[in-house]
C-alpha cells in the first residue's frame, strides 16, 4: 500500500472547483500595475505574471497567497503559479487568492503544479486565465466533513513536498556554486600560464607575418544550413556550440553553394575566430580547428592562418589581457565587431613551441574537467527536480471523479468511504 492509500484509507474525498463554498477567498481587489520608470524603490516584491519583477516601496496585499498568471504568462505548459507570504505588490496581470477553512493554501499551491492550465485559457497567443475560469478548477478534498482530519492530510502532503522542494533548492545551490568555483579555478590558471614576461618571452602582433594572417569568411544564411555536406560554421554557433577546438561540425552546407558563392574554408591547424555578435564580450573568441577536411567559414568570423599551436592560440583568445587589447577596436551597435586590422593589433606571446604545447596540455585537463562538471552538474540537478516530480504527482494524483464511481459504485459520482490510488 502506498503512502498516499495510507493516508486516505477509510476516509471519503470530494472533487469541488476553486468557486465552491469555503474553499478558496480571491483577493483581486488592491492590484495596482506601476509603469517601471514610477516604481518608487524598495524591499518589497513586484509581483507580475512571470514572477517578482521588481522590489518596491509599498504593498497591495501582506498574508499568505497564492499569485496565478491572469495573462502573460510564459508558457501554457507550464503555468505560472507563485507563493507569496508577507507583503508584497501585484499587479494586475496577476490573480491573487488563498484557501480557506477546507483548503490549506500551501497544499493548493503543490497541487496546482501537476494541473493541465490549457483547457481553461482563453486568448489565442497570449494566454489568458479569466477569473471564472480559474473557479472551474477542480480540487480534490480528503475528509471534508471532519475539517480538522482533512486539515491533517493536507499538511502531511505539504509537509513531505516542502521538505522535497527544500532538499533539491540546497542541492542545485551547492552543485551551482561548485561549477562556478571549478570555471574561477580554470580561468585562475589560464590567465597565469598565459602571461609571460616581455624580457623573457617575445611578443608580436598576431598579423606580424612571422606569427599568422587573417582570412574574413563569406556570407551564408541560417537557410543553407544542412544536416549533411561540407563542414560548415555559422558565427552564431560560435557562442553556443564551439569550445576551443573542434574536429567536427554541428552543420554543413552543399557543394553547390560553395562553389556558386566561393565560400572561403579553414583548414586544420586554422583557428576560426568570431568578429561580430550581441555582446562584446563574446567577440574575438577563437576555436581551433582540428578536422581533416576544411571547414566553410561565415562572414561574422575570421580564419587566422598561424604558426603557433591553435589551441594555444584558441585558449589565449579567452584570456583577459587579449580581450583588454581588443575592446578598443571593437565598433558597438546594434550588432558590435571587430575587423582583422583590430584584432591584428593585439599582441600574443611567443613561447617555444614545447611550451605551447606543455600550456595546452594543462589547459586541455582543465577544460575536459570543466567541461564534463559543466555537463555533469545541470544533469544531476534535472535528475533531482525530476525525482521531486515524481513523489508530488505520486502524493497528489488522487482519483478523478469518474474513477471513484466506477471503482466503488457511488451515486453522486464524487466520495467513497474506502478508495485506492489510481493505477
């Protein structure tokens, strides 16, 4: 017997709406929207459909809440709903409401994780959850004629979920913090291995002849794009995909238009270097390319043609003192670049070839550490969301209304004395 058929055995449950009798109190009344430029600033939550949006000066509600997307929400799937306790702000994107006498608010809030919002929105697009709608809402009620009994049930639910939902918060924070302290440690020694001193090591500017030369690549769209043809890689993939090196690609374009538009190709031993993007912190960062066959390169990007190891290369374009040198070249806009004469400019150390490879060596176990941590940990932490998932569908999948007249023969199609969690 599980632990719910424990709980429930030998007492009666009813499914009522969110609009039955001393279930739920809505406390619309108070929302008040602020444009952000009026917000008076403060210790108080901001609550709008997606979450606390801002902290304010001031409070429309102060207890303990529940705050379900009116409108605006992010996803039908998965449908806002937060908890709010104290004071707080919301606006009017936002209903407001809690349990009453039968209904512990917090039980609510757990139990209205697993419920299929979709056939109560409206509004096509952009979702919309009208308050008589949200009333339509069934909710199971264990023990409803012996308030204090089904107030005990409910509290052992919560009881259980809350200590579920506290467990995974600490681990998530604890695996999080440890990823951010693993990429400190290998950005620590990037740094330090790659900062030689001037006296003792030479250095030129990464176009001086006698270090490598820049090749701009030609436009494509994200429409050539193929599953299968010659490698190829678009500038956005450099932000997204690409790691300091690379033997194969994420995408391909055909022979055709390669030779129709004379795309341009890194070959190995090339290091692709991206030259445009959002964000100019992500700009000139390079990926050493290690494939057999060469690589097409977009237009957004730069193939650097060097007689250094690439990957020393590759790691040095993600260290600080390369990204100081460039930012003065980079022009900002809409879209921010650089052109190969700015990142021409940038000085690079010249070590000997057998401590190029020596610094790659050590980089390369920092990076498959860091980067197996960087895979690892996010899997871990879905893997415990997923196990809280579990036990709350487990705890709160009570039989519907139709299953319990079937199961046990009743008349009003809604209790039973004795019932058995649905298989």
């Amino acid at each position: 017997m599980s632990f719910l058929e424990k709980l429930l055995d030998g007492v009666k449950l009813e499914w009522k709406t969110l609009g039955d009798d001393n279930f739920v109190q809505i406390a619309n009344s108070g929302r008040k929207p602020v444009k952000s430029e009026l917000r008076i600033p403060g210790k108080i939550p901001y609550y709008g459909a997606n979450n606390i949006q801002d902290y304010v000066d001031g409070f429309t509600h102060d207890g303990e809440y529940l705050l379900i997307a009116e409108d605006g929400t992010a996803s039908i799937e998965k449908y806002s709903i937060q908890y709010a306790v104290g004071k707080f702000w919301a606006n009017n994107h936002v209903h407001v409401l809690s349990g009453k006498s039968l209904l512990n608010t917090r039980f609510l809030y757990h139990y209205l994780q697993i419920v299929n919002f979709v056939p109560f929105l409206s509004g096509g697009g952009r979702a919309k959850l009208t308050k008589a709608k949200l009333l339509e809402i069934p909710i199971p009620i264990p023990c409803p004629e012996h308030p204090k009994k089904s107030s005990e049930i409910q509290q052992k639910i919560v009881a259980i979920l809350d200590t579920f939902t506290e467990l995974t918060a600490e681990l998530t924070a604890e695996l999080t913090a440890e990823l951010t302290a693993r990429k400190q440690q290998y950005s620590y020694y990037r740094e330090n291995l790659l900062n030689f001193d001037e006296r003792e090591v030479k250095h030129l500017p990464m176009d001086d002849q006698r270090v490598g030369e820049f090749q701009r690549g030609k436009r494509f769209v994200k429409t050539d794009l193929l599953s299968k043809g010659i490698p190829t890689i678009h500038y956005g993939e450099m932000y997204t995909h690409y790691g300091t090196w690379a033997n194969e690609t994420k995408s391909f374009v055909s022979k055709d238009l390669v030779k129709n538009k004379n795309l341009r190709l890194a070959q190995k031993g090339d290091v692709v270097i991206v030259a445009a993007g959002e964000t100019v912190e992500d700009i000139g960062k390079g990926t050493a390319w290690l494939g057999n066959q060469g690589v097409v390169v977009h237009d957004a990007c730069f193939s650097y043609k060097t007689s250094l190891n690439p990957k020393f290369v590759a790691y040095f374009t993600r260290t600080k003192q390369y990204h100081d040198q460039i930012k003065k070249h980079i022009s900002s806009g809409k879209i921010s670049a650089i052109n190969a004469k700015g990142l021409g400019k940038t000085i690079i150390p010249i070590p000997s070839p057998e401590e190029q490879e020596r610094i790659v060596s050590i980089l390369d176990q920092f990076d498959i550490l860091t980067n197996s941590i960087s895979e690892g940990l996010p899997k871990e932490i879905e893997l415990r969301k997923q196990q809280y998932e579990y036990y709350r569908d487990l705890l709160l999948t009570f039989p519907k209304k139709s299953e319990l007249s079937e199961q046990y023969g009743t008349e009003n199609n809604r209790d039973s004395s004795i019932f058995k969690r649905c298989q």
